[in-house]
C-alpha cells in the first residue's frame, strides 16, 4: 500500500480509520457488549443479577459463575456504559445517515432545477434557501423536532431540512458556472433536450463537490441529533443516545462520576472528527483549485 504524501491523503486515511472503527463497533456492538444497555441487570446461568450501579470503569464483579468487567463502569441506574455507547453508536450513525441521505437527495435535485430552469422559480427556490440557510441548523432542527415529536425518522427529517440549503447552493452555483460551457452548448447543438442536458452533462460535473460535502454534512448531523438529544427531543428512554447519557452524565459529573457523561462525549468527538477528516481530504483531493488559490 502507498503511503500518504499530501495532507489530503493523510486526513482520508486518518478520517477512513476513525470512521470505520466507530462503524465497526456500531455493528459489532452486541457481540462486544459485556453488559445490558437498557436495563440494570445481568442474566447468568439463566438466574437474574442486579448489577450495582455507579462503578467506576475496569471494575469486575462476580455475577454467579462469571465474573464481568465493566470496561466504561455503570450509569446511577446500573447500566454498563460501554453497551449503551455501543448501542448508540447504531442510532446515531443511522439518523445521520437518513438526515443526510434525504438533505442530499432534495437539495441537489433543487439546486440542479432552480440554477438551469433560471427565471422566477430561481428567485424564489433561492429567497426561500437563502432564508434557511441564514438561520443556525440546530435552531431549525430543534423547531421542527419539537413539531413533529420524537423517533428515529422524525429526527432525521427535522435534522435534514436544515441541511438541504447546503446542497442547493452549492449545486446551483456549479450549474450556474456550467450551463453556459462549451460542452453543454455542443450537447444542445447536437440535439440533446433539457432534460438530458441537465442530468448528463451538467449533474456528472458536481459529483465532486457533492461528494466532499457529505461527509461533513454527517459530521453536522451527528452535532445536531446530540444536541437534540441533550435537551430531551430525541429518542424515547432507556433507548442509548449519546447525546442524551451526555446530559444525564452531566448531573453527576461534579459528584465525581465523570465516566457517566464523559465517554458518550469523547464518542461524539471521535466520530465527529473522523467524518470531518474525510471531508476535508475528499476537498483538497476532488478539488484542487481551491488549494492553489
């Protein structure tokens, strides 16, 4: 394998890396899991086991024949920290992805009509974008998760109406630079309707951009869904949210149970980091004139 010379290639492999471990354990997540992330017991040997609560991480305690560590301690209720990190790691990760999906998906497709159709649905897809994209997206995400109440597709939705001003403005700038260049024209000499137009010649050239915007627009997702989660317009519990054991690891952070709040928050960073690494490297890679500016 070659190894990395430019510092893209090296925030892709940093940013490939981090991501895939996160994805990994997301998956792997029960097989791994040496506790219960929803309740406070343990079943051993077909016999039922309260687990103690706020133990500090590596502790090992005896539950009938077996003796288990708790690698990220328990939570003021007895749940092992580690599962629920585990567990949420797949809630999150398939928020932001959904969130993302559907923000890419409708803004491209805005982006792609309103810069080649022009005129006043232009004007108006753009005065309607342009006022979203000047409000914070957690602001937005919070109104519309308060509207459309709590759950996985709810919050997906509400996290990507936030982000589709993201993709139209950036598609209808390319669409408004290309439109108008050589091969289009010869496209439309040659024969070729607005339809094929648009989605052939012109839709293939902002691939790049889209795909250098993803990852960070996950990264996004993945701040916002937690920051709904820590004021409580997430997930129902005792379902595992990172965001919401954050909040509730902050109420006993100062009693000197800092592991409650302080691995789903180092989660958030590491996994947050990791797509904003891809992200950048996936810029400077598919697109270097904005480098040798």
């Amino acid at each position: 394998m070659r190894r990395p010379k430019t510092f893209g290639e090296w925030c892709i492999l940093a940013g490939a890396v981090l991501t895939s471990l996160v994805a990994l354990l997301a998956v792997l997540g029960e097989a791994l899991a040496p506790g219960n992330a929803t309740e406070s017991y343990l079943v051993v040997d077909g016999k039922v086991y309260e687990v103690p609560p706020l133990l500090p991480p590596l502790s090992e305690v005896r539950l009938g024949s077996r003796t288990v560590v708790f690698l990220m301690g328990t939570d003021q209720l007895g749940r092992d920290v580690f599962s629920r990190l585990l567990a949420g790691a797949r809630f999150v990760l398939a928020v932001a992805f959904l969130s993302t999906a559907v923000s890419a998906l409708v803004g491209v497709l805005l982006g792609l009509l309103s810069g080649y159709v022009g005129g006043l649905l232009d004007r108006a897809l753009s005065l309607v974008m342009d006022s979203l994209y000047s409000l914070p997206g957690l602001i937005v995400a919070i109104a519309l998760a308060a509207l459309l109440g709590t759950g996985v597709v709810n919050m997906s939705m509400a996290i990507a109406v936030a982000y589709i001003p993201s993709y139209f403005r950036m598609v209808r700038g390319q669409v408004l630079s290309l439109k108008s260049a050589p091969f289009v024209e010869a496209a439309r000499v040659a024969g070729a309707g607005p339809l094929d137009v648009a989605l052939r010649q012109i839709m293939p050239n902002t691939f790049p951009a889209i795909a250098s915007l993803l990852p960070i627009t996950f990264a996004d997702a993945i701040i916002t869904e937690a920051g709904l989660s820590f004021l409580g317009l997430g997930i129902e519990p005792p379902t595992p949210d990172w965001g919401f054991d954050l909040n509730k690891g902050r109420q006993f952070f100062l009693a000197g149970y800092w592991w409650i709040g302080v691995f789903p928050g180092l989660a958030i960073v590491v996994t947050v980091l990791g797509f904003l690494l891809l992200g950048e490297g996936l810029n400077e890679m598919l697109n270097p004139k904005r480098w040798q500016a």
